[in-house]
C-alpha cells in the first residue's frame, strides 16, 4: 500500500492522504458484515467507516491512474499489433510475387521442354525417311554393276 502512494504521488500533483487506520484494516481483515477486527474490539466500527470514506477517494484515484495506464498499454499493444500485421501484409505479397516470378519461369521452362521434344521428333522423322530414301538408292549385294567396286572374276583353276 505504501508503494501504491508513492506512485500516486509521483505520478499526480495532489498527493493522497495516507489513513493509517485503513491499512491496518487491510493486512489484519475485516469481517464485513460483523465489522469486526480482531484487536479493536468495539471500536472497529469507527475505524472502518472512516477508512471506507477516506480510501475510497483514494481507491477512485488510484483506480483512474490503473485505467489510463492499461489504456495507454492496450493502445500500445493495438499500434504494435498493427505495424505487426502490415509487415506480415507486406511480406506476404513479396512471397506472393516471388511465386509469380516462379511460376511463369516454371511454364517457360515447360513451353522450351515441349518445343525441343517437338524438333527431336521432327528430326526422327527425317531421319526416318532419310534411311528410307537411302536404302532405294544403296547398291544391292546382288548386282555388282550398281556396285562402286567392280570385281573380276578369273578361275585360276
């Protein structure tokens, strides 16, 4: 509770009052529909209804001061949330770009991949019918007049 004033003070121009009488009350209890506190005896009556009045004020004041604070740190948290959220926004389309970029080089790539299996088998083709054209115009083994080697024959027998 002494901490709790010393902030109020340092934090506000008018300093609250300190009811000793109150804290006591704190830290040993109150009954409260009995108002009794062990030690007082019949006089806990009166020392309660005074720190009720007095700390109330105080209580408010230190319950304002608790509300701007949390206010302060939830806006804290909300503007730290939001400049969160934008770099992951931000992010997030510099991935999505990335992937762009990836996919058009990946349909490249498969466009070149097609075109170049298109010309080999072209290029099979041709030279399918190549060897077809050349073997029409190959010499036979059966006719050595076609052949560019002309052989005699002599029997030496």
């Amino acid at each position: 509770m002494v901490a709790i004033a010393s902030q109020l003070t340092d934090e506000s121009t008018e300093a609250p009052k300190i009811d000793v009488a109150h804290i006591y009350l704190q830290v040993v209890g109150v009954e409260p529909k009995k108002r009794r506190v062990y030690g007082l005896g019949t006089h806990a009556s009166t020392f309660y209804s005074d720190s009720v009045s007095s700390s109330s004020s105080a209580s408010s004041h230190y319950n304002t001061l608790f509300d701007e604070r949390l206010r302060e740190e939830l806006q804290e948290i909300q503007e730290n949330l939001h400049i969160k959220n934008e770099e992951i926004q931000q992010k997030n389309e510099e991935l999505q770009k990335q992937i762009e970029d990836m996919k058009k080089r990946e349909e490249e790539r498969v466009k070149r991949e097609d075109e170049m299996q298109h010309k080999i088998l072209q290029m099979e083709q041709i030279m399918c019918k190549l060897a077809q054209t050349s073997s029409i115009y190959q010499p036979s083994a059966e006719d050595p007049s076609r052949s560019p080697e002309v052989t005699t024959h002599t029997d030496s027998e």
